[in-house]
C-alpha cells in the first residue's frame, strides 16, 4: 500500500498545528506550571519562560506546522521508494 505523500504531510502537519496551540494556551494560562511540567518531562532546565505573543504564537505556530509537515512528507516519500513492489500490481 502506497502512502498518499501530500494527504500525509498536510494530516500530519495539522495536528502538529493542534498540538503547538493546546501547549501554547496552557503557556498562556499557566506559564510557571506548565515550564516547571515540561522541565520534569524533557529533564531540560526552562526556569525562565518566554512571554508568549501573538506574533510569536502565529510565528511558532506557522514555521512548526511547516516543518513537521516537510519532514512527514520525506518520510512518506521515502516510505513509497524503499518498499518493494507489490504482488498483485496494485
């Protein structure tokens, strides 16, 4: 079964998009919490939380989007390359 390239990078960089504005809001919400919660998790010091714009938001949530969906897009590409073909011709 081939990967339909374009539907897998858009697919996958909408939820990407989805994922950046849920942590942005809890960034918005929470910033002490949620910097202290993700410092736990990625075992990464963020003592000093940015303040979160709109500029910044719109930014971050354009360039992340557009990166996630380039590289699941190589990566379904890639997937479509590298399998053999199939037996039945489909």
């Amino acid at each position: 079964m081939r990967l339909d390239t374009r539907a897998f990078a858009l697919a996958s960089a909408g939820i990407a998009g989805l994922w950046f504005t849920v942590c942005a809001f809890f960034v918005a919400i929470a910033p002490e919490a949620t910097s202290a919660l993700l410092s736990f998790v990625f075992h990464y010091n963020l003592e000093a939380p940015r303040p979160l714009t709109l500029g910044g938001f719109v930014g971050g949530l354009l360039l992340f989007s557009l990166w996630v969906g380039t590289f699941a897009g190589m990566i379904a590409w890639s997937y479509n390359r590298l399998r053999p073909p199939s037996a039945g011709g489909v």
